[in-house]
C-alpha cells in the first residue's frame, strides 16, 4: 500500500486505540480490585479540575482566533 494511505489509517486507528486501551486496562484493573474487595471508590471534587479549565480556555482563544 501506499504512504499516502497508511498514515492516515494509522493515525486514526492509534488516535483511537491507544486512549480505548488505557480504558480497558482501568477497568480490569478496577475489576480485579473490587474482586479482592480492596476497590474504593474515589471521591468527587467539588472543584472542576485544572485540565477542564484548560481545555475550555483553548477553546475559547480558538474560537476568537478564528472569528
């Protein structure tokens, strides 16, 4: 095939991949955790965290950027 094809395909299969798997690993591992029953749940900020403020920012610096 084609360089011209496989880095896209790649891009998007590792772009989804890699995040689907780092899920999955949480989750078996979080499983295996509440069979041993030593899984406690985590507790909810009552603060947004610094990463959504973040993210929020970008967006909204892009969308005036672009305006």
């Amino acid at each position: 095939m084609d360089a011209d094809i496989m880095v896209p395909v790649l891009a998007i299969v590792f772009s989804i991949g890699i995040p689907l798997s780092a899920i999955w690993t949480e989750h078996l591992r979080d499983r295996v955790l509440m069979q041993k029953g030593l899984y406690q749940l985590k507790q909810p900020s009552a603060y947004p965290s610094w990463r959504l403020l973040l993210a929020s920012l970008a967006v909204t610096r892009r969308s005036l950027a672009t305006s």
